[in-house]
C-alpha cells in the first residue's frame, strides 16, 4: 500500500466519523431516542440541515429522572417515544374568591367526598404523606 492509499483512507475514515458523530454521541450519551436520531442521520445527514439536526438533537440535554426505573424522557419536546415524568403538588387555594367574599363552609357530604378524593390521590401516589396531612387539616378547617 502506498503513502496515497494510506492517506485516502484516513480521509475516508475521517469523513465517516463526521457523516456520523451524532449518531455516535446518541449512542454514548443514551438518548432515549438515538434509533431515531440513527435514522435521521443515516437518511438525511447527507443534507447539511438533515445532519445538523441530528446533531443538535444527540446533544440536547436529557432529563435524568432521580427515581430509578422512571422516564428517561427529556424535557425537548423531541422526545417521541416517552413521556416526560411530571410531579404535581397540590396547594391550598386561598380562602375567599379574591374580591374579598369568604367561602362558605363545606357541608358534610362535600367533605367526605373531598376527603375520598385526597385517600385515592395518596393510593394513587400522586400526594404524599406531608401532602395528604396538610390538605386534610383544609378540609377540616372548612367545615
């Protein structure tokens, strides 16, 4: 093999690894959807915006979920195939209706059924423990 044949192929080389860094950094970086990023670098890389996106896409930050087994889903938006986690805390509305008129109490029937709905919230896991106390001592209170 000569100097010029050793050189083409280093080019060569050289050209694949650019043609396909974002699939190589999806797959590093375990992006959730790096199959997706695979195929739109393969099909359209060769389209400078095709392989621009690609790479954006591969290097976009991935949310990392702090309990094991959850979402790897990102916060993009361009995650396709998993939904990102969401935690949902409940506060207390503020008593009155802002213009300074109190609530009327709860009647007992009311009660029972926001405190079934509280039990299903914490069965469900939606609501801790801490959650679960606070919004029942409102409950209370209202009545």
């Amino acid at each position: 093999m000569n100097d010029d044949t050793a050189w083409v192929l280093v080019v060569v080389t050289v050209c694949i690894a650019i043609y396909g860094l974002p699939s190589i950094i999806a797959f590093h970086r375990h992006h959730p959807n790096r199959w997706v990023i695979l195929a739109v670098n393969a099909l359209f890389g060769g389209t400078l915006v095709g392989w621009v996106v690609a790479l954006v896409w591969a290097l976009h930050a991935v949310h990392r979920p702090d309990q094991p087994g959850a979402s790897q889903g990102g916060e993009s938006g361009l995650n396709l195939f998993v939904n990102d986690t969401q935690r949902v805390a409940l506060v207390a509305a503020p008593s009155g209706d802002g213009g300074g008129h109190a609530r009327p109490a709860l009647s007992p029937a009311d009660a029972v059924r926001e405190l079934e709905r509280l039990g299903d919230l914490r069965t469900a896991g939606h609501v801790d423990d801490t959650e679960h106390r606070m919004l029942k001592a409102t409950i209370f209170r209202k009545m």
